[in-house]
C-alpha cells in the first residue's frame, strides 16, 4: 500500500513540473494535426460493428438501422417465443414420465402420448436453435455490411465515370475487308 502511495505520490510530482501553457499548446497542435489527418477507416467501423447499429452509423447510413434492429429484434422474439415453447413442453415430458399430477399443465391435457409431448418439444427445441443461428447471421451481417461500406466509403461513383457500348467497324487493309465490331468505352 505504501509502495503505491509513493508511485503515486513521485507521478504527481513529475507531473506539475511542466508548464501547463507548454501542455495545451501541444495538445493543440496536436489535435489539430489528427483532425486534419483523419480518414474514414474500416478497421473503426467494423469494431464499432461490435454494437449493433454502430457500424451503420459511423458509415453514415442511417437507412440501415432499422433493417438490422428489425432483424436482430424478430430473431431475438423468435427466440424467446421457442424457448418458452420448449421448456414448457420439456416441463410436461417430465411431469408425465415422472408421474406428477401436479406439474401438468392443464392447457396440454388433451394430448394423450408422451410421444407426441416429446415431438413438440423437439419440434419448438429446432426452431428455436434455427432462430439463435439466424440472429447469429443477422449479426455477422450487420458487422460485414459496415466493415464494406467503410471500404467503398471514398469510392468515386461521379458522372466521370461510365462504361459505353460503340458500334465500330474494322478496317483490315490487307485483305481489304470491313468487320463490323463492338467497342467497350471506359471514361475515368
């Protein structure tokens, strides 16, 4: 503790002995120097991908947000949905191989084979391992989505740039023959 204290107490030391004027100029410099240098990176993005959304609005594309809050949400509702599903219908087997009245659930008592109990419960169990892997991709897409959108953020999409398609004839002066063609025209 005391060792602590002493560290702390020598950086506090070290630390007023520079100027503060010297400090903030520096650090004006600074900042100065990394705004006038900051790009848009895809690294950022894709971290920032991490929450949902994030990436998307980093990337300023804002139209996005609600097409992966509405698919992380509906995945996470089916999610929820089929788990209750299972764990109600997992409840029921039990209680029913157990042989306690008590647990059943009334709402399930028209079903009359334990078999059918256990189809249903693998049947919920299923979608719901369906829905964690599609809120799973969701995700990833999400994250996939901003990492390529800050790639192409700087992407040139003008009016200089076009592909054009001209009819053109080929003159051949040794067999003096005409060959009509097709030309790719690139203008950049």
């Amino acid at each position: 503790m005391k060792k602590t204290l002493l560290i702390f107490y020598i950086l506090f030391i070290f630390n007023f002995q520079f100027p503060i004027s010297n400090c903030v100029a520096q650090i004006d410099t600074a900042t100065t120097k990394s705004v006038q240098t900051k790009k848009h990176s895809p690294k950022t993005a894709s971290w920032l991908a991490v929450v949902p959304g994030a990436g998307q609005i980093y990337n300023k594309k804002y139209w996005k947000l609600p097409i992966v809050y509405a698919g992380l949400g509906a995945t996470g509702f089916l999610i929820y949905y089929y788990g209750d599903k299972t764990s109600m219908y997992r409840k029921e087997y039990v209680a029913r191989v157990n042989g306690i009245e008590e647990d059943r659930n009334p709402k399930l008592a028209e079903i009359v084979s334990e078999e059918t109990i256990l189809a249903q419960r693998n049947y919920y169990r299923r979608n719901m391992e369906i829905c964690v892997a599609a809120c799973v991709i969701v995700y990833a897409l999400s994250i996939l989505d901003a990492s390529v959108d800050a790639h192409l953020f700087y992407y040139d999409v003008s009016d200089n740039l076009s592909l054009g398609v001209k009819p053109k004839i080929n003159y051949n002066p040794i067999n003096r023959v005409a060959t009509p063609s097709v030309a790719l025209l690139f203008k950049f």
